[in-house]
C-alpha cells in the first residue's frame, strides 16, 4: 500500500472515529475553532476523597526510576474510574463522589477510557491489559501482552502502549499487535491519543513528544519542568501536569505552549493526575487521595 492510500485511509478512519476524542463541532459540521494557548476552557465543579490510595511515590519494581501514581478518569457516561495500584484495584464513583463499586486488579498501573461503559487498565506485573466494564463491574477481556508496559491509550478504535519496544498499537478484537513504532531511547511512560497524532512522555523526563500518524514524523518539546501526565483537548492540543506544580497547555503539533492559569488547575499536588473526556465535557484532576472534577 503506498503513501497516498495509506493516509486516505487513516483519515477515513478518522472521520468515523474522531468523536469520540472531538465531539464539539459546530452546527455546520466544521471543527471548532482551535483554543488559544492557556486560555481558561474548565471551570471547578466538585471535590471528593476517594477510598483508600496509598502511597504515590512509589517506585516501579519492573522500571526502577519511574514513579507509580494514580489515576482517574470519567468514562463517556460519567462514571469516575480511579485506579489503586497499592490496594490492587479500581473504585468507581458517581461524579458526585458517591461510591458505586469496587474491581480487584492485580497492581494496576495505568487507565484509559476504552468506550461507553468501559475502560483498559494496563496491569502491570501481569504483561497485560485488562478491559473492565463499569455497570456491571466485571472484567471483560484480557489482553496478554509480550512484555511490560507503562502507559495505555486509545486512538482510531485500537489501544496502544508504551514499553521499552516504543509504541505497540493493539487491535483489541484480534488481540495482535497490529503495529511497533520505535522511539529510540525514549520509553513510553505516559501518553495520550490525539485525533492525528500520538503524544508521550519518558518517565520523569523534561521532553514530551509528538508523532504524526499519518506522516510518520516524530517531534518534541522542551518544557520548563519534568512531565507528570497528559491528556488531550477536544481541538486536538493537551494539557500537561508537570512536577513543579503547573499545568501546560500544549499545541496540536506538539510545538509551542502555554502556563495554564485556570483556577484550581494552577494549585496542584506534587504529582496530578489528569484525564479529560470530551463527550462528558470534564476534567478530572487526581492528587493522592482528592478527585478534583471540572467542567468547560
């Protein structure tokens, strides 16, 4: 399949799946207006503690260095999924901070919104992806992979991970590795799918990174301060929690950003958390044991 095939079909793709990661169109069908850089987009809504967490400055036993911490996420139909790597297990909430349920997992590591009512969660010890579904609180599917991974995403209907190998994308019908991108020396730890795109981030390093799907063309960015987490805005652009307490708000292509000033969001922890949900129209933030819920 030649270049100019391969990238009508990736954007058919993308048509179709899009959506989900940019629901927020105008009434025309045009893509909305992408955000000016640091502009306030949420607003603070809500403030719960979860169950208990445990510690976020513990160590990964498999990649010595990186640090595990937890996370949450709102799924597409507004449930709260947090992840306890030290309890081995993930507690669901309703936004209002009441609890719904419990899954036990074996030390899980990271967490994704996989579609409506479900999530993948990478466990780590394991080798593999667990998809979990929220209503019914039961595990779904396991995914058995070759090695282990960091962090997990979705982009076109598949779900891809980080590892030493670089990027693994995974149709998860299939369970195959449909696809390696390397990445040199920079392991995968955190990272987020964008509608062309895929952003990462090596462990507590200073660079975040940026690959172009269709052009096979990779990119990074120096910021200001080591990369705790990212996530994805409806226009494609992320937001970045770094360890000196601050938020940026990065470029589509991965090139310039901006300091957030969005209150609530220019107080953080020492390590947040972060996970937007563009159907839901929220972020949440996660310092240790406070869910911070925002709305735009």
């Amino acid at each position: 399949m030649n270049d100019a095939i391969q990238k009508f079909v990736f954007y058919a793709e993308k048509v179709l799946t899009c959506r989900r990661q940019n629901p927020d169109k105008q009434s025309n069908g045009q893509e909305r207006k992408p955000y000016k850089l640091g502009q306030d987009i949420f607003y603070y809504n809500h403030q719960f503690t979860t169950n208990g967490t445990g510690s976020q400055s513990k160590n990964s036993p498999l990649f010595p260095g990186l640090i595990i911490s937890n996370k949450a996420v709102v799924t597409d139909d507004g449930h709260v999924a947090c992840i306890n790597y030290d309890y081995s297990s993930m507690e669901i909430y309703n936004t209002d901070g009441s609890h719904v349920g419990t899954i036990q997992l074996q030390e899980p590591y990271d967490i994704t919104v996989f579609n409506n009512f479900t999530v993948a969660v990478i466990i780590h010890r394991c080798q593999s992806i667990d998809i979990l579904d929220i209503h019914n609180t039961q595990d779904v599917k396991s995914i058995q992979l070759s090695t282990a991974c960091l962090g997990i995403t979705t982009i076109n209907n598949k779900l891809v991970v980080g590892c030493s190998e670089g990027l693994l994308i995974i149709d998860p019908q299939t369970e195959e590795v449909e696809k390696t991108i390397e990445t040199g020396d920079c392991i995968p730890h955190r990272l987020c799918g964008s509608c062309d795109g895929l952003f990462y981030t090596d462990g507590c390093s200073y660079y975040l990174y940026h690959y172009n799907i269709p052009y096979n063309k990779f990119s990074k960015v120096k910021l200001p301060s080591g990369v705790s987490d990212v996530t994805a805005l409806q226009d494609g652009s992320v937001y970045v929690t770094c360890y000196e307490k601050l938020v940026l708000h990065v470029s589509s292509d991965g090139q310039k950003y901006k300091k957030v000033t969005t209150k609530g969001l220019a107080s953080l922890g020492f390590i947040s958390k972060i996970s937007v949900n563009p159907i839901q129209k929220k972020l949440v933030m996660r310092t240790r044991d406070l869910v911070t819920d925002f709305m735009c």
